[in-house]
C-alpha cells in the first residue's frame, strides 16, 4: 500500500502557500537563493502520499501562491487580467504536474522499499519529474513561459557553476534530487547512521566545490552601451523619433572615445531603419562618427510580416550588414496566437496588442570584425536554445538588448539581469545586458557584475569587455541532459505504474495461496 499522506490536508494546503511565498524569495529582487531549497521541500512534503487529485490540489495552491508573487510585475500597466490569467495557466500545468511527483512517491517504493534506494533512486525518479514539468511548462503553451526554472535563481549561490556542467534543467534537476533526498533522509533517521552521513555529507560538498567548466580567455572587446531612458513603454507619450533621441543623446559621452561596438537596447531605433532612408542615414553618420559599428534593434517590416529585430550597422556598409530576429516574440504581447478566440474573451484587452512579431529563424550570432557576438532579445534570454546556439555558432561574448519601459518600478528587470548572469555562467561568457531604462549591467563570464546603470537614469557604459572561446558542458551536452535528466521522468513512471499495478493485482492471489496451504 502506498504511504499515507505525510501531511493531513488541511495542514499540507497552508504549508504549500507557504513554500509557494518562500520560493519567491530566493529570486531577486529578494534573492535569498537557499530559500529554494525550503521552498521546494515544503512543497514535496505537502505531496508524498497524495491521491491524484490531492496532489492536484496542494500543488495548484504552491503554484499560484508562488507565481502571483512572482509575476505581479505584469500588473504595473496591463492591470490583473494578464497577470491572473499568466498565472492561472501555470498554475494549471503545474499543478498537473504535481501528480507525476506524487505517483514518484507512490510507485518506487512499492517496487523498492529498500533503504539505499529510498534515498537514491527515489530522489533521482522525484527530481526527474520536477525537471519535466519545468520544461514542458517551458515551452508549452504556445512558446511556453520558463521564467521561474528552479536553477535560474542560482545565480549568487555556489552551485550556480554546476549551470556550467549540465545547464540550468541540470541544475534543476540537482537541485530538486538534493532536497528529494534529504526528506527521504529525514524520514529514514539517517543521521543515526554514521556511515551513510559521511558520504552523504561528501557528496554535498563535492556540489559544492565543483569549479566553473573551463573557457578560454580570448582578449576583450571595448563595448560603448547605452540606456537612453526615454519614452519606450506601449503606453508612454511620445513624438516619432523620440526614443531614437533619447538613445542618441546618451551616447553623447561616448563620442571620440576608442570602442570597438556600440550596443543599442531593444527598441532603442523606434523607426524602421530598412524602409525609413532618413533614420538609415542618421544610423550611417553615427557609425562614422564614433569609428565603430553599432549593434541596434528595431521593429522591421520584410515581405509583409513585421519583426523584431537587432541589426549590425556600419559606416560606408551594404546595411544591415547581419540581423538576427527574435526567436520567441511574447504570446499576448508581442503577437496573438488564436487572436479569434481570445478576442471574443477579452476583445478590449486583446486589441491594444495591434502588432504581429513574427518568430525569426535566423541565428542570433554576428561577426563584429572578427568578434563573435551572440544575441538574446528581451525574453529569448530564458530559452536554451537560442543561447546555446550563440555560443555553437561562435559568440564569445554575448549582448542582450531589452526594453523594460513597461514594467519600471518592478522586480521584472532585476528577474531578467538574474537570467542574464546564470547565462553567463552557464556558457563561461561575458554578457552585456543593455535595457532601454534599466538597469543594465555588463556581466563577467563568471557571473560577477563588472559595471552598470541604475534604473531610471540615463547614460553610457564603456568597459573592455572579457572574450572567451570554447565551450562548456552545458551547450555541448545540455540537450541530452534534458532528456536524460528530465524528460526520462515520463517512460520511467510508466513502467512503474504497470509494474506496480501488476504486483497488486497479484498480491491478493498469493495471500488467498497462503491461507489454502
């Protein structure tokens, strides 16, 4: 029979509340990272012995406690709707995948009631189906929505270069198997038990104590970035060209200076450069002004579809000399996907979002004379893909163009710098993360912040940035580690409930055999 629930339910619905509110607090702006590890426990506790629907119930209740913590940033122009309805959609397909967990504790230990395994094979089976749903709330619905991965809000914690080894899912995924492990541990009175301690304690502190995964230095980049500050929120006031002003008037200290790059935030063009000839030749004199090509980002039209897009730009050039558009365009902000259905449910929230990104399919790299640069708009920061294809197509450094015009006064930039620099610990490359009102930062391959500007504050960033070559476990193996480590959740628990359901069905036989003889 499977265990009875750790927690009566009345208790286990508070406490997931609570490891909800807790989990939110190891992220920043808070960023108290350990308090991942007792969110996460809180909510395992609240589901080992839960039916089915009870996990769905505790599990509904952690997430939305965690994720209307989390996200209320979407509230500051756009008002609850969004922000109830993003969070109800992951509280949703979080829930449900709280009942993977819950046939984990169900199911293993029917199989294997050892000891060894309760505390290996248990946690590894546990932490897997956590790592799952994380990726498959990651990329589903639509684009899915990974913002709030378990190992993203690592990035001040020493295990953040275990991110480096086996990416941020691996990260997860470790992170879920350690606190999996230490309830089972608890359970079981392991700590009377000197012989397993000391290895366990071991193994803790090798997690601990493993370095980086080497890159090798490859120079630098001085790197002029600029955040202009100006009007660049859906619902700011403004004259056409103001933005692009605000831009250029920041730049301003920049001029005559020695740089290699100019970087431009997302937005920071606000006219279409490849159909406006006067914007193309103000970008023309800028480039030839300051001796150095500019890496910008605008919104373009091509064949009739709209993207956004960044763009190499230089002086005396066929421009762009390279654009890369943005991979994963926001369902419900940059574009409708079934604008039919969700117009008939909120047609005058619906149609404030007039424009339609197109998702591109170009790589986010450039080659900035010679420097391999690669690219993240906005959001596509939280997407493996599109970093790990940087660094495989060569970057060695990374520049991230933002806008985070529509959420100033939030946790949401603060959020995003935290992704930012798991990222570059993750690829051992340097990231120069560059907002139209902040705060921006230029990040150290090992995560460090080597310069920035505040939010809200107009001004330039010149650094000579750190380059780096080769690449780390993480992009070489990262796919793999998410089939491996993640997605093998689902065929392992399928096995198991069969093999369990058999050895039930077969139970009662073998007593009626028993009481015969």
């Amino acid at each position: 029979m499977p265990d009875r629930p750790l927690l009566p339910l009345w208790l286990a619905l508070p406490v997931a509340v609570a490891g909800g509110a807790v989990m939110d607090l190891a992220y920043p702006d808070i960023g108290i990272w350990p308090l991942a590890f007792v969110g996460a426990a809180l909510s395992l506790l609240t589901l080992i012995g839960r039916s089915a629907w009870g996990a769905v119930a505790v599990g509904a209740v952690f997430a939305a406690s965690f994720y209307l913590l989390h996200i209320a940033w979407i509230t500051r122009y756009l008002g609850p709707v969004p922000w109830f309805a993003l969070a109800g959609v992951e509280t949703v397909l979080s829930a449900a995948g709280a009942i993977a967990i819950t046939l984990s504790y169900r199911w293993l230990p029917r199989l294997l009631p050892a000891s060894w395994a309760r505390v290996t094979l248990l946690p590894a089976l546990v932490a897997a189906a956590w790592t799952a749903r994380e990726q498959f709330m990651g990329s589903w619905p639509y684009t899915g929505f990974p913002w709030a991965r378990l190992g993203m809000s690592q990035a001040d914690s020493p295990l953040a270069e275990l991110a480096s080894w086996l990416g941020v899912s691996g990260l997860t995924f470790v992170m879920a198997f350690v606190v999996a492990a230490a309830i089972e541990a608890v359970r079981l009175r392991f700590w009377r038990r000197v012989k397993l301690v000391v290895p366990a304690a071991a193994a803790a502190a090798l997690l601990v104590l493993v370095p980086q995964f080497p890159t090798t230095d490859a120079g630098t980049m001085r790197v002029g970035a600029v955040q202009g500050n100006g009007p660049s929120g859906y619902f700011d006031k403004r004259e056409p060209y103001d933005v692009y002003r605000a831009q250029l008037a920041a730049t301003q200290p920049l001029i005559g200076k020695d740089l290699d790059v100019l970087l431009w935030p997302e937005g920071g063009v606000d006219a279409d450069p490849l159909n406006n000839p006067s914007i193309a030749s103000a970008l023309d004199d800028l480039s030839e002004t300051i001796g150095a090509p500019l890496i910008i980002n605008a919104a373009t039209e091509r064949n009739e579809k709209v993207y956004n897009s960044s763009m190499l730009w230089q002086a005396d050039a066929k421009n762009p000399l390279a654009i890369h558009d943005k991979t994963h365009p926001v369902p419900m902000g940059e574009y409708v996907p079934d604008r039919w259905f969700f117009e008939a449910l909120a047609p005058d929230l619906i149609g404030l979002i007039q424009r339609e990104y197109t998702p591109g399919n170009n790589p986010p790299f450039f080659d900035v004379n010679g420097v391999g640069v690669g690219l993240a708009i906005c959001f596509d920061v939280i997407y493996d893909d599109v970093i790990w294809q940087g660094a495989k197509d060569g970057a060695e450094v990374y520049m991230f163009q933002t806008n985070n015009a529509d959420f100033r006064g939030t946790d949401e930039n603060v959020q995003q710098l935290g992704f930012a620099r798991m990222r570059a610990i993750e690829t051992g490359r340097s990231v120069v993360n560059i907002s139209t009102v902040g705060t921006s930062q230029v990040i150290g391959p090992n995560g460090s912040v080597i310069d920035g500007l505040a939010a809200d504050t107009s001004g330039a960033l010149l650094v000579d940035v750190p380059l780096r070559t080769g690449l780390t476990g993480a992009v070489v193996i990262g796919p793999t580690v998410q089939w491996v480590l993640g997605w093998s959740a689902i065929p392992v628990l399928l096995l198991l409930g069969v093999l369990a359901r058999k050895r039930t069905k077969a139970a009662p036989s073998s007593e009626d055999g028993a009481a015969e003889v």
